[in-house]
C-alpha cells in the first residue's frame, strides 16, 4: 500500500535527521514551507509534525515550530501495540557500552530463530525513572540480516529516529506482530549493578520479540524492571453479566 503524503513527509524528515541534516535543537522547516515543497494543505503538513513528536523526535516551541529533541526517548521493553507510539510510554535513556557480536543466550536464540552456536548484535541501554535513576535495563539483540543492513546499529551511539524506523528504511521490513513474555525472577550481578539494587532482589522480565511481514523476527528485546517499579495495568471492555 503507497504512504499516505503526510507519511512520505514525516519519512523524508526523519531521514534528513538521521543524516545529520539536522541536528539537535535545530528548527525544522514551517509548516508553509512544507507546504510549497509537497503542494499539500497545511492541515497535512502539520499532520507529518505530528507523527515525528509522537515518535519523541522533536518538540514544538510556541513561536519557534519544531526542533529536534535533545534527547531520543525510549520505551523499557514490549507494550509495543498497535497505535502507540515512542513517547508513549518513552523515557530519557543512557546507551550501555558499546554495541557487540555475542552467542545470545538459548531463550533470546530461540525467539530469533537462530541456530546453536549462531551469534547475534547486542545493543544494551539503561531506561531511567522520572527522578533520574535507573529503570529498567533493556538488552535489544538483532539477528545476523539486520546488523549486517544497518551498520548504525553496531556504533554506539543513540539513534536519533529510533531503531524500529532505521531497520525499516534500511532493510523495507517493518513490524507488524509481537510477542510480550513476562516473567519473574532474581537479578543477576550484573542487572543489579546497573539498576542499583541490592542482591538478591527480584525483577520483572519483559522479553518481547517483533516479527515482519513473512514472521521473521527483527529484534527481541529483554526489559528487566526492579519489582518495586514495574507494574502493569489493562483497561478493558467488559461483557455485561459476567
């Protein structure tokens, strides 16, 4: 299905941010020029600006128009339904280390379908709380295909679009099932150093997992939430009578 023009903008100006076109806390263009270069109505320009603040990627300034963030957001791991967005539920984040080639272990393996023995990327990131501390520690494994399409995902730093956008441009494959599996347990040494609680403690796991088109996986993530800080709520519908 061909995007939609307001798609096609807010995909033109996500790229021109990854390239470096524009940096952070600079202006984008105005909606009026936007408007000339597209020949669309402002009401589809503005609707373009919309999606790229949905996705935390830039900001509006009254008087100003739209800058681009400072600071990416991130989510923790999984709730990635359909109709939310990167800010909803986004958080400032702090990338971990530098991205690296290792064995995943068998249950990530398992979900990108790899072989025994078949290595996969490993991007690590700590999520932070509103008061600045630490989160939940989210490790993203990528399968062999996409970290050898998209080269930025191997460097270590943030990714201005986010990675759900890059790995769509770069490779045209893009989300469209996920898996939440949520699980308990107690932090190994290494989580508990990153979020700052004292062993033995228990977490919350999200180990979340997304699929293209043809079910192949593209990522699968693993979000680990201290007990005191996790929690999960669902609104819903409910029959009458029961």
């Amino acid at each position: 299905m061909p995007k939609l023009k307001y798609e096609q903008i807010a995909d033109d100006l996500r790229r021109r941010i990854a390239d470096g076109e524009f940096g952070a806390g600079d202006i984008l263009p105005s909606s009026r020029d936007l408007c000339e270069q597209w020949a669309v109505a402002r009401a589809t320009a503005v609707k373009a600006m919309d999606i790229l603040r949905a996705d935390g990627l830039v900001v509006p300034h009254q008087g100003r128009g739209f800058t681009v963030v400072d600071q990416p957001v991130a989510r923790p791991a999984g709730g990635r339904c359909a109709g939310t967005s990167r800010s909803t539920g986004g958080r400032p984040f702090r990338r971990l280390g530098t991205p690296e080639t290792l064995t995943p272990p068998s249950h990530v393996a398992e979900a990108l379908a790899l072989a025994p023995g078949e290595v996969a990327l490993h991007r690590a990131r700590l999520v932070l709380a509103e008061d600045g501390g630490p989160m939940t520690h989210v490790i993203a494994w990528f399968p062999p295909d996409i970290a050898e399409q998209c080269p930025r995902l191997s460097q270590a730093g943030p990714i201005a679009e986010g990675t759900t956008h890059y790995v769509r441009r770069h490779t045209g494959r893009r989300p469209v099932r996920g898996t939440d599996v949520t699980t308990v347990r107690l932090a190994t040494r290494l989580e508990a150093e990153h979020l700052g609680v004292k062993r033995p403690a228990a977490v919350a796991v999200v180990l979340h997992t997304a699929y293209d088109p043809d079910g192949r996986p593209l990522v699968c993530e693993e979000g680990v939430t201290p007990s005191g800080l996790w929690e999960l709520v669902d609104n819903y519908p409910m029959a009458e009578g029961i």
